[in-house]
C-alpha cells in the first residue's frame, strides 16, 4: 500500500492547492518552457505524505478560521490568516484571491469629495488616514499660481524651501497636531499610497504664499479611514 499512497496523495493534494499549475510541475508539463514556468509559480511542497498532511490541515483549518472572523467583520484578523497560509504554501490561489479583495476593499471602503483652495495653506480634509491602509487621492480643475517680487536683471533664484515640488502643485501631509510640523509628499493629479503612520491628512497649494493665488481643485479621496 505505501508504494501507491505518495503518489496518490501528490496528486490529490497538488489538484486541490495549485490545478493544473502544480500538476505541469510534478508531472514535468506539457513542454519544457511552459513546464518550467508553471513550476516555479506553483507552491512547494515537501515529498513526505504525513508532512503533506499537515500542510492541507493546516490550510484547511486556517482557511475556516479566517471566514470566520470575515463572518464577525474582523478583516485585519482574516488576513492574517491568509498571510499565514501563503507563508506554508506560497501562491496558493485561493488565499492570494482572498487578499486581493481585502485589498481592493479597503481601497474603494471609504470616499471624501472637497474643493482645496489656492489662496489658502494647509487645508483639513476630515479625513483620518489610518497606517497600513491604502490612499488613493485624484484631483481635477485648474489654479493660478501668482508670485509678485521687484527683480534685478539677474533675476530672481528659487528659494531653497521651494525646491521640493513643482511650484503651483498639489501636496499633502498627515499630521497629528501642528501642521507646521507637517512632513508634505507630492501628491499631483492623481497618487496612491500606504500610510505610513496614522493622523489627518492636509491639503494644499505648493507656495510660500498662497494669499495671491486664485482658483481651486476638485479633490476626491479614497481608501479606508478612521471612523
């Protein structure tokens, strides 16, 4: 009997974590560059049948568990999970499918509409970004930047606190108390990103002096935020 159990249980076990992927890699695929590319996408797993077995329950147990806490709308915990069975079985399907939800969820969960003002400085979104989670911001519309100084025929140099964005141009921060503490990052027509820390984000125009400019943005913000 144990001259047939391994094989069959590879076959079974590799059919339920990885289809025909896995399949092409133990069986030597159906041509050599294809084959060779399916394997190294498809999840490792260890020959002896016992370890195999405590890999699937493992995998099934966890998979349990996180629908459970989906159930009891407890995410950060279901993810988790998923994270754990991708650590044991690397690119299995059903929990990278998982987490590309979560993801797309907590990208889209939350929405803030406003108009950011050229003429003023920082400006308070109402929005409570949280660490970890994703931020998206896009803006459309147009503004007049305005700077007004007597110059010589030389001109006039950039100041030096000026030199970090394109002048005019939408920036961003998030703080947790004085915005004059604010570290800004660029956010343009249109930026992405994961917050680093937790707080409120600000907006405004990129000036020394935003009291002569004119115009606005249209601003819409979405990802998941403090409630």
């Amino acid at each position: 009997m144990r001259r047939w159990l391994l094989p069959l249980v590879l076959v079974l076990l590799g059919i339920w974590l990885a289809g025909d992927s896995l399949l092409a890699q133990r069986s030597g695929g159906r041509g050599a560059a294809k084959g060779q590319e399916e394997a190294e996408k498809g999840p490792r797993l260890p020959d002896d049948p016992k370890l195999l077995e405590l890999h699937k329950d493992f995998v099934l147990k966890a998979e349990k568990l996180a629908k459970e806490y989906e159930r009891e709308d407890e995410p950060e915990k279901a993810r988790v999970c998923y994270e754990e069975i991708l650590r044991l079985v690397p690119g299995y399907p059903k929990a990278e499918a998982m987490l590309a939800k979560m993801r797309l969820d907590e990208a889209t969960a939350d929405h803030k509409s406003l108009v950011v003002h050229a003429n003023r400085g920082w400006q308070d979104t109402g929005v409570d970004v949280i660490a970890g989670k994703p931020v998206a911001i896009r803006s459309a519309g147009t503004w007049t930047f305005r700077i007004t100084a007597p110059l010589s025929p030389d001109g006039m140099a950039i100041p030096e606190e000026l030199r970090d964005f394109n002048l005019g141009s939408l920036i961003g921060a998030v703080v947790d108390g004085d915005p004059n503490d604010a570290k800004p990052f660029f956010v343009g027509s249109n930026t992405e990103f994961v917050a680093e820390t937790s707080g409120r984000l600000i907006l405004r125009m990129y000036d020394s002096d935003p009291e002569d400019n004119a115009g606005k943005l249209e601003v819409e913000i979405l990802g998941t935020f403090e409630h």
